[in-house]
C-alpha cells in the first residue's frame, strides 16, 4: 500500500506527495502542463509549497515525510468549514 497527500493550488497545478526509500518527502506533478526534471526542482516546489500552505518555513533540509505530511494535515484542516 502507498499513502500520499493530493495537493491543488489555486493555480490548478496538481501535485502528490508520498515518501521515497529514505523516508523523505518525493514530489510528483500530476499536471501534464508541469515539469519537475529533477530532484532540485521537486525539493524547491516542495518547499514552495510547504511555505504556502503552512505560512512557515520550510522546517529543516532534512525534514522527514511524516513531519512534512503532518505540517500540512495541521494547515489543511484549519480550512476546512
């Protein structure tokens, strides 16, 4: 089983967020239209993403996918009605 969070800006950019095999947060676009070539442009759109959504910054380089996931969950249901 894979566990991931399904992001949409207002934007309408789609991402997925799951963890790699070190337990690190991995960026996908789900966009066709989007292009992450490579793991430096995943981390800063992660990053970007992370600083949007939680009104933070980014905790730590090597912040785990637990933590990251868990940031976002907290700023997620904030919104909720």
């Amino acid at each position: 089983m894979q566990v991931g969070l399904w992001i949409r800006t207002e934007q309408e950019e789609t991402y997925l967020i799951k963890k790699d095999a070190n337990g690190y947060p991995d960026l996908s676009a789900l966009s066709s239209s989007l292009k992450l070539e490579d793991y430096k442009a995943k981390k800063e759109k992660g990053k970007a993403l992370y600083e949007e959504l939680t009104g933070t910054h980014y905790p730590h380089p090597h912040a785990t996918t637990r933590q990251v996931l868990w940031d976002f969950l907290e700023a997620a249901i904030k919104q909720l009605p």
